[in-house]
C-alpha cells in the first residue's frame, strides 16, 4: 500500500536514558513521543519488540508473538502498584550510555519477583480481570511460551536449555510431560504469563498516546524466527527438523561481494508447503499480533517469501546450499484476503531479482533506501535519490549500518567526493545533508536513525551483522536530545512537505 508522505525516527527503545540500565516504556519514552511531535514527525521505527536471548538481538527471540520484559518500566510498576517505592530505592550504578545487559538481567528480575508476588497476594480485582482476560485472549501463543521459558530456566545449565536437549518426552511435547510440567512449573508459568501481561498493558498505552499525537509506529518483523523459541517448539510439524528435533536445514545468504562465504544465519526454514494447509495459519496469527503492537510493519528479509537460501544444517559455511522457492503471490494473496490492505515496507535491500521485485510491486508494498550504499559506485545507482520512485522508505543507514558519520570517515576519497558534489556541500555537516538529502527526495517516507541526528560516531553503531556480542547495546542521555535538534527537523520537515496528517491514523 502507498503511505502518505512522511518522515520519523529510527530508535529502539533498550536505546532511551533513564535510571535502569536500559532504555523501558517508562516516562522517557513518553518524552520520545512528545519531542517526535513537537519536531512534527509521524513515524517513530522501532525494532523487534520480542524477548532476547544469547547475544542480546532482537533478530533473534525466544517468541514472535511475546514481548521484551526488560522493557518493563520499574517506575510504572509502582504507579500501577505492583512495586512500593522502596523497591528502587538502591539502583545499581548502570552505565548511562550503553545496557549492560547481564546486569540488567539479574536486577530486573529481582524487581519483577516482587511484583508478581505482591500481584499474586494483593492484585485488585480489576487488576485480576484484565490478567485473566489477557490470557484467555492470548491463549494460543501465551501458554507455550510461558512453559518454553520455564522449562528453559529449569535447564539452562544444560547446553543453554535450548529445547532439543531436554527430556524427550518434552521435547515431543507428549501431552502427559506437558501436564506434568505445566504442574510442577505452574508458578514460574504464572509469572511468564504475568510479565506478558504488564509488558503488553505498558507499551499498548505507550502506542497510544503515539497514536494521538498523530505518530505511528513503525515495527519490524524478521522473516525467519530462531530456532531456540517457543515458536518452533510448539510448531515442530512448520519447519524442517530432523526427528530428534534438529533442523535438516538452515536459512542464509550465499557467498556474495560482501562475504565470500555467505552469511550462515541458523534459523530453521518454514515448511512452507504444510503451511499452506490451513490458509498459512501460523503466520496470520503472526500479523495479527504484530499488527495489534505497531501501525506499520518493515517485513526483513522479504527476498525470503520469493526464493530463499537453504543450506544443509551441516554445513559450517553457507558456501554450499541451493534456492528454493517461497509461498510468494499466493502468501500474501491469502493475508490479504484474510486481512484486508497490508500496511507493509519490504525489506528489499542485497541482490534483489525481477521476481522479487514483481512480489514487492503487485501488493505495492514500497522498498528501502539506504543513501550510504549510494555513492562511490555506478552513476545512476538505485540508491541515489534522483533515481527514487514515490513509493518507498529512504534512510540515511539502519541499524546494521555505521551512522552516517562513522561512515563517512571510514570512506574512500572517491566516495568522499562524490557525496560532497552531490550534497553539493564541503562536508563539514554531513550528517545532517544527508538528513536533508533525504528529506528532499520523492520517497514518501523517510525515517532517520537518532544517532544522525546527534552527529555521532560509530561508537554510537547498533550492530554489526556477523558479530555475535558487543551491539545492540547504544543508549543515549536526556541531555542529547536538544532543542537545536528539533528545531532543524522541523524546518526540513515544512520545507520538504513532510508534516504530519491532520488526522491521527485509525489503525
């Protein structure tokens, strides 16, 4: 679908300040929104919203469908009651410009020991009838997850608890262990449901207070979900796996000019066939899901629903492996017919084939932009702005980018140049011309990651694609968010015909 033409902010919310050492869906996020409307933007980017394991990527949950409860806001805790005041009164001392996640881990989870115990003890009724409602509602996800997740802790000791090393009567889910632990655990699976239940009630408030300020949230849906989750446990007949439950194949890239090895993701590969069966259910209730949490969502990978990469699970590399055809027209045909009109980005960046583009454009799905890939290269490169189509999303970079400054300093001569002649500018504020360049263009929307917005370097990078710890990590400080900010995002933004609707989306 076409979207209106816009402009917002890349930033996930672990990267907001605050006392607890990670960004939450507390009182600074809601200052976020109030700075993204009074600097008259209408998108806020986030990244996946799910629970994060070994690595800390949100590319790679334990759930598709559940949240982060390191989100969780203590602060909003106590206002809802569940916490007394006294129960933050000895924070750590958490660094304030990145999340060190292993501490983060031990003190929330501490916090949130004592809300699910003062919420067992002394939850209001109200309170206890929006818990129990939110678990009749959510039945199909929430009782597998919060299982998987007990189960994980009881053997995390144990090759990390992923779910093929368990006992084999759990690992093939035989309904007699699923009682017997669903029994034995049935506490730990109280509070799982319990933290889904007040991460959910936070961040929905949170969308909505976006929302009526005429922003949307922009969500991000990685195509393929990792193997170690609820998902694939509860599901096991949906993807490729050997009978002890290790998957025949892996999904990847092949070798290209970036890797003369490929990239060897992991994931399981969809059985897309037996998918097809019920109308692609699986995924419905996905969307359905997603689409309940954001506005709009950028689907990763979305090369994957035409032909994938699969290789063998065997292999060390993604050298070896073979393409294989997606559920491609007929999957989206089905969501739409199931769905009504999908508010989609396609992510559509690596090699990309008239095939792909052909699914992309029958559904009018636009495709990304990423300006930093445009210069240095050939003349008319896609990715230069005089070559843009409407019906697209422009960045500067993303979150598996350098930021722009970072980039730029890192770039050949050449590449140097050709971005100042084209900017037609001498550099010294590049970040922030490119930030216009992108403004200025045709795409209808533009979204730009925060660290651009500050000038940063590249200590200031969310990730590194093929790096397995040291990212995801960046926070910023209240301080950094300055009114010099808002006011030149607000001048590009009228000046490029960027502001926001009249009218906040319905969706």
């Amino acid at each position: 679908m076409r979207f209106t033409r816009s402009c917002g902010i890349l930033l996930h919310p672990t990267s907001l300040p605050g006392r607890y050492g990670i960004g939450d869906l507390g009182e600074a996020a809601y200052q976020f929104v109030d700075f993204l409307a009074a600097s008259k933007q209408s998108l806020w980017q986030i990244l996946p919203l799910g629970p994060t394991g070994y690595g800390d990527s949100p590319y790679q949950c334990f759930s598709a469908f559940a949240g982060n409860p390191l989100l969780i806001s203590p602060d909003k805790l106590i206002e809802a009651g569940y916490l007394p005041p006294s129960a933050v009164n000895d924070i750590p001392p958490f660094p304030s410009h990145h999340v060190d996640f292993g501490w983060v881990i031990v003190y929330k989870n501490q916090l949130f020991d004592k809300a699910f115990a003062h919420f067992q003890k002394r939850g209001t009724a109200v309170q206890k009838a929006a818990y129990n409602q939110f678990c009749e509602e959510n039945k199909t996800w929430l009782n597998d997850f919060a299982l998987f997740m007990a189960l994980k802790k009881e053997y995390m000791h144990d090759n990390g608890g992923v779910w093929n090393t368990w006992p084999e009567a759990i690992v093939r889910r035989e309904p007699e262990a699923i009682a017997r632990w669903s029994a034995q655990k049935a506490d730990e699976i109280e509070r799982n449901k319990f933290l889904q239940f007040v991460f959910f009630e936070q961040w929905l408030t949170l969308k909505a207070y976006a929302n009526e300020r005429y922003i949307q949230i922009v969500g991000d849906a990685p195509i393929f979900v990792a193997y170690d989750s609820a998902d694939v446990w509860a599901n096991p007949g949906l993807f490729y796996l050997n009978e002890d439950g290790s998957p025949k194949v892996i999904a990847g890239v092949p070798p290209d000019y970036f890797s003369e090895t490929g990239q060897r993701w992991g994931n399981p590969l969809y059985n897309w066939p037996q998918m097809k069966k019920d109308g692609y259910g699986w995924w419905m209730s996905r969307l359905q899901a997603i689409f309940t949490q954001v506005d709009i969502v950028r689907l990763d990978h979305f090369r994957g629903f035409e032909a994938y990469w699969e290789i063998p699970a065997e292999e060390e590399t993604a050298v070896i492996g073979q393409w294989v055809k997606g559920p491609g027209l007929d999957f989206f045909h089905t969501m739409q017919q199931k769905m009504g009109e999908l508010p989609i980005i396609a992510e559509d960046l690596g090699v990309i084939t008239p095939e792909v583009e052909e699914l992309r454009d029958t559904f009018n799905f636009p495709g990304m932009k990423i300006l930093q890939f445009a210069f240095g290269g050939e003349k008319n490169s896609s990715f230069l702005p005089h070559t843009f189509v409407h019906n697209c999303v422009v960045y500067t970079g993303t979150h598996d980018n350098e930021t722009t400054m970072g980039w730029y300093r890192n770039a050949t001569l050449a590449e140097q140049d050709h971005v100042r002649r084209y900017v037609a500018s001498d550099g010294h504020d590049i970040a922030w011309d490119m930030i216009r360049l992108a403004f200025a263009s045709v795409a209808d929307m533009a979204v730009i990651p925060l660290q651009d917005h500050m000038k940063l370097g590249n200590t200031a990078r969310m990730n590194f694609p093929g790096k397995a710890s040291g990212y995801w990590q960046w926070r910023f400080t209240s301080e950094m968010l300055t009114s010099e900010i808002q006011r030149r995002l607000v001048e590009l933004t009228d000046l490029y015909g960027r502001l926001p609707q009249t009218e906040p989306d319905e969706s």
